[in-house]
C-alpha cells in the first residue's frame, strides 16, 4: 500500500515538474498565436484603419457583409478554390511516381534525393524570382528554347489566360518536393511482409499497388493531401513575386486580395474580417476533407 502510494505522488510530482518546464514555453506560444488573433478579431467589428488606428466605432458584421457585396471578393475565392483544386492533385499524382521511382533500388539515388531537396529548401521568394526571369517574354530562357524549335513565343506572365497555369506549374516545381519526401518515407516505412506473401502468391506490382501499399499509406497520403490544401489556400509568395494578382485578376488569389485590402486599401478591419473569412473556409473545407478520407478507410 506504501508502494502504490509512493509510485502515484512520483508521477504527481513527474507532472507537476513537466507543467513547470512547459509553462514558460506555452506562455511563449500563446501570446505570439492568441493575442494576434484576438486583436484581429475585436479589429474586424470596427472601423480600425492605417489612418485613423482607434476601436472608437463598433460596426459589429458590416465588415463581413460588405466583402460579399465585392465581385473581387468573389473571383479572388474563385481563382484561390481552382488554384488548390489543381495543384494538390497533380502535385500528389507526380509525387507519388516520383515517390514509387525511388523507393525502389536504383543506381545514384542519392543525386536524385538531392535534385528533390533542392526546391524544397528555396525560398518562394527565391522560387518566384527565378522564374520570372526564366520566363520573362524577351529575355527568358523559356521562350529561347521555343525559338530554338521554330516555336513562336509566349507571353508566360503577361497572359490572363497564361499567367494562372504559369503559377500552378512553378508551385508544383517548388512544392511537389514536400509530397515526394512525405510518401516517399511512408513507403519505406511499409511492412515488408505483406509484399512478399503478396509475391509468392503471384500477385502483381499493378495488383500489389492498388491492394496492399495504397491501403497502407492511407494515413500519409491524408496527412499529405491536408498538409498541401492549407498551404495551396494560403498561396501568397509567388503570386506577390511572379503577377501581383495580375493580369487584370487572373491570378488574384484570396491572400493577396486580403494583402490589398490591408496594405493598399489601407483598411485594417475590413482585411481582419476577411482573413478570418478565409480561415473559416480552409477550416470547413480541411474538415470535409479529412471525413472524406476518414470514410474512405
């Protein structure tokens, strides 16, 4: 009896040790992640702007109201939701290739990991750059290589019909490195049984693929699919660095609509209530999602 109660007040006070070491952190945390979202919250109910920075005017949802009103509010969701709905897929479809090419044995995979890193750990500033010279209409190496092939050139950024599948195929360079790493070490953290009962038993790769690693890297590829729509609706770098939005508002997504509001309209309150609208889209949105694949398991 002694025993027992000894060994319960040693994890008490385990507990209560850990709290003290985690609290200092967590107070951290909270007021660089709270306190923002709070004051942003209270500042999308008034009037708070650049120019006149008081909470002196409440207006409660006239904030919110008044952005459905906007057409640019709208296209800006619009271009955001066909944004995502492009990118993650084919950014999954060409990582899991790429992931399945090199989870087998090959010769020199080590300079294929270090070609799939290298976007990874550029910057999208870097990324959005780069590109822009790479396909700048007269001087780019894009449109050299067209001519090379007697192919005339084409006005990569410049384009209202261009410019947005530009942006989707720079986003997949850069960011199809992250899902290529994210399945690729759920595949080799596959069990090894399953595969090889599957090949005495004269299964195939196709029939291996679709029955036993698919089944198994559901959890990755859920993760991966979440991971990769929050990031696609929160796009902002290089549509800032390659379009500005442009052009016209071709490639307006909702990030850089909220970046307008608040720097260029100068409407802090009005740029709150949006940021919070996106918030509550991704949210909704992830959630549906991941009942989706929940249901699919």
């Amino acid at each position: 009896m002694q025993g027992e109660i000894s060994i319960q007040s040693w994890k008490k006070y385990r507990r209560q040790i850990g709290y003290t070491f985690i609290t200092p952190a967590l107070i951290v945390l909270l007021s660089f992640i709270l306190y923002p979202l709070l004051f942003a919250f209270i500042m999308s109910f008034s009037t708070y702007t650049f120019v006149h920075p008081q909470f002196d005017r409440f207006v409660g949802l006239k904030n919110y109201t008044s952005s459905f009103h906007d057409k640019y509010f709208w296209n800006s969701l619009l271009v955001t939701f066909k944004f995502s709905a492009l990118v993650v897929p084919l950014e999954f479809c060409l990582g899991l290739t790429i992931a399945l090419f090199l989870n087998r044995e090959i010769k020199f995979k080590n300079i294929f990991y270090a070609i799939v890193i290298i976007p990874l750990v550029m910057s999208p500033v870097a990324v959005g750059l780069i590109w822009r010279m790479f396909l700048h209409p007269e001087l780019g190496i894009a449109n050299y290589l067209l001519s090379m092939i007697k192919l005339p050139p084409v006005n990569w950024l410049g384009s209202p019909k261009v410019a947005f599948f530009t942006v989707i195929m720079v986003d997949i360079w850069h960011q199809v490195s992250f899902m290529i790493l994210l399945l690729l070490s759920g595949l080799m953290s596959l069990p090894k049984e399953p595969f090889e009962a599957a090949t005495v038993d004269g299964a195939t790769r196709i029939q291996q693929f679709v029955y036993i690693t698919l089944p198994l890297l559901e959890p990755v590829i859920a993760v991966a699919l979440l991971i990769r729509t929050i990031f696609a609706f929160r796009t902002f770098d290089l549509i800032y660095v390659m379009t500005r939005g442009g052009p016209g508002v071709s490639t307006d997504v909702f990030s850089y609509y909220i970046y307008r509001a608040t720097f260029m309209g100068l409407n802090l309150a009005e740029a709150s209530a949006l940021s919070y609208i996106l918030l509550i889209i991704v949210m909704v949105f992830v959630m549906f999602l991941f009942r989706i694949i929940r249901r699919a398991q």
